[in-house]
C-alpha cells in the first residue's frame, strides 16, 4: 500500500517536472492543462477569502499573472501546486488587507484555536458519574436518510454542505476545502497556509464536525 | 474510550495522528458502541459529499485572457 502510494507520488513528480520543462519552453499546450487543472480549485480557495466572486476570480488571474513571473525562478523545493497555491494566499492576503476586512493568517488561526470546542453538543451524552454509561451517548446519532437515486434531493444535501463550509470561520474554511475539496496533503496545507501540523489537524476537525452537524439537522431533524 | 471522548478524536484517528494505545481504545470502542460506528460513518460520508462539491470550469473570459498573458510572457524576454 504505502509502495503504492509512493508509486503514484514519484509519478507525479516526474509528470510535474515534465510540465514545467515544456512550461518554461513556452508550450502553450501545457499552460493551459495547467489552467484548466487548478483554476476552479484556486477560484474555490480564493472565494474563502475575499468578499466577492468578482474580487475572487480578479486574484485567480494574479496569481496565474504571478506564477508567470516567477515560473523560471521556481526551484521545485515544493510541488508545483503548493507553489501556485502559496502564490494565491499571498495574493488574496494583500488583496483582503487592500478590503480592510482581513487579518493575518496566524491571528486568525489563532482565535479559531482559541476557547473550548465541542464536537457534538454537550447535551447529548450522559454525564461523567453515570453508574453504566460515562459520558456515553443520551441522544444518539440517528440513520441519515440519503437517497443518491434522487438527484433532486441529492442536489440539496450537497447545499446543505455548501452552506455549512461556507458559514465557518475563515482558516476553517480554507483548512476543509483544500483538504476535503482540493485534495491536498495535510502538510501541503501547512505548507500553504503556514500552520503547525497540530493546529492543521483542530481546524479541520472542528470545520468537518460542523458541516457534519449540518447534515444531520437536514437529514435526520 | 467513552462516546464524548471518540468524537472529539476521530479527526486524529482518520488522520492516523493518534498513538497506538489510543487507536487501540478508540478501535475497540468503535466495535462494540453502534453509535459512535454510525457517527464515524457519518463523519467519513460527509468528507465524501464535501468531494463532490468540485464543479465549475474555468470561465471562457478568463481563459482566454490568462492565454494572451501566456503569449505575452513567452514573447517577453527573459534571463
């Protein structure tokens, strides 16, 4: 398995050099694969940071302007993606700081870290010095009732999901789509976002926690 | 490991960021308690629906202006 999937990543560091050879020799062809592979992932991360889809799509071309730029100074340290990704999140900061509605990254981490977090309502366990069941479930959680045949109601759950990304707190957010939407590494996030693994790991727990509750309010009320 | 204390840790579990005597009580929880096998359950569904929430193609507009920057940087001189 871990052979596998070392497999696959040495397959993929030997497709990323390969594209940014014909990159850096003006391929046209290998410009736009790249465009077409990031873009929505980059317009999504983009929109957890700026106000509007507008401001968001305007820092998606900077930063394919950006990578441009620096395309022959790109040393391969990172993977081309985190690379690019890093590129965004610099530029939606300076972009945020331009809106007066953003702070920096570490003082946001920092407040959503703060203070206690509860998974799941307190409510709905028994209480520590319960005879049988400490801390044991009162209210358990109930079978959601998902019917994937049904594209209408397929379509509002997947909503409901929208919806409740979209409430979280802003490192949350960006913490759940690139991991749950984009599919990074937990440390290529780290790398994009300058968090500490540990820290990582709370924000996404609390961001996956919480659209999961969302869930089970819409398909279990 | 009591049910309140498994779901405060099912991110580390799912994360493989947990020591081996805490999997080992998280495991053997999860085997015998249906209810915190059902939220796990639900917690892995919920990842697989934020999955699928990847649409959208990159708009035509953009495209177009992101391929005239590219002839623009190819034309351009460099080091």
């Amino acid at each position: 398995m871990l052979a596998h999937v070392e497999a696959v990543e040495h397959r993929a560091v030997v497709d990323e050099r390969r594209l940014l050879e014909r990159l850096r020799a003006g391929d046209e062809a290998a410009f736009t694969e790249l465009v077409e592979a990031l873009t929505p992932g980059l317009v999504r991360v983009a929109r957890t940071h700026v106000s509007t889809a507008a401001v968001a799509d305007e820092v998606v071309q900077e930063t394919w302007l950006g990578v441009l730029r620096g395309l022959d100074r790109f040393e391969g340290r990172s993977r081309l993606k985190t690379w690019i990704f890093r590129i965004l999140v610099n530029r939606a900061k300076t972009r945020g700081v331009a809106e007066h509605r953003t702070v920096p990254f570490a003082s946001l981490a920092a407040r959503e870290l703060d203070g206690t977090f509860a998974a799941v309502d307190p409510e709905r366990f028994l209480p520590p010095d319960h005879d049988r069941w400490p801390r044991g479930w009162a209210t358990p959680p109930r079978r959601w009732e998902l019917s994937p045949e049904d594209a209408l109601a397929h379509g509002q759950t997947l909503e409901v999901v929208r919806a409740g990304i979209r409430e979280l707190p802003a490192m949350q957010r960006m913490v759940i789509v690139m991991r749950d939407l984009e599919g990074f590494s937990a440390e290529e996030v780290c790398e994009v976002l300058e968090l500490a693994a540990v820290n990582q790991r709370v924000l996404l727990h609390r961001a996956r926690t919480q659209v999961r509750n969302r869930l089970e309010e819409h398909l279990a009320p | 490991m009591a049910c309140q204390e498994l779901v405060e840790r099912v991110t580390d579990y799912l994360e493989g960021a947990i020591e081996a005597p805490d999997r080992r009580r998280l495991e053997e929880h999860l085997a015998v308690c249906p209810h915190c096998d059902l939220y796990l359950e639900q917690l892995r569904l919920t990842l697989e629906l934020t999955g699928e929430l990847r649409e959208a193609d990159v708009a035509p507009e953009m495209r177009e202006e992101l391929l005239d920057a590219f002839s623009r940087w190819q034309r351009s001189p460099r080091p």
